[in-house]
C-alpha cells in the first residue's frame, strides 16, 4: 500500500516541527546552563530554586514532618536561603522582597 502525498507531506511536517521545537528547548537550556556557569565563577553559588520551587519545597517540608528526606529537605531549603541572601544576582527571578521574606526552617 503506497503512502499518499498529502500523508508524506503531514509526516514530513511533523518531524520538521518536532525537530524545530526540540531544537529551540535545547538552545534554551544550553544558554540557562552558560548563566549559571557564569553565575557560579563570579559569586562562587547560585539559587537552587525559583519562588515556587521553594515554596513547593516548603509547603512539602510542612506536610510531612516524620518523612525521612524531611532533613535533606529542610537543608536544602536552608542553603537556597542563604545563597539567596549573599549572592548579587540570583538565577532565577527572585524579587528583592520575597528574599527579605524567606526565614529558614
């Protein structure tokens, strides 16, 4: 059974597509990736969470106090804090308020 021209073209339009948007995600996360490097060799460390990342965190920390990670958690938590506090420029798109905001757990 031979495949049609309009089915040749629909494919052929599809993988054009994908490939264009898996290229497009991928140039996105290379230049993410050169920021923070150069974040991290000019402040010597980083955020680790955007806002909601660290609220998500939070909010979880809160909902399960006898989870065995909740350690790992709350330490991580804290190190974004503190990170957040000494560095110049944050990675993700903290607003100067929300910083002053942040208490540790």
């Amino acid at each position: 059974m031979a495949l049609t021209t309009v089915t040749w073209t629909v494919m052929l339009a599809s993988i054009a597509v994908l490939m264009g948007t898996a290229s497009v995600a991928l140039v996105k996360s290379l230049r993410d990736e050169d920021r923070k490097l150069e974040l991290l060799k000019k402040q010597d460390r980083i955020d680790t969470y955007s806002p909601r990342g660290l609220a998500e965190l939070r909010s979880w920390i809160r909902a399960n106090p006898d989870d065995p990670l909740r350690d790992e958690a709350v330490r991580r938590h804290n190190e974004c804090v503190d990170a957040l506090r000494s560095v110049d420029e944050p990675f993700y798109d903290w607003d100067e308020a929300e910083v002053e905001s942040l208490e540790k757990l």
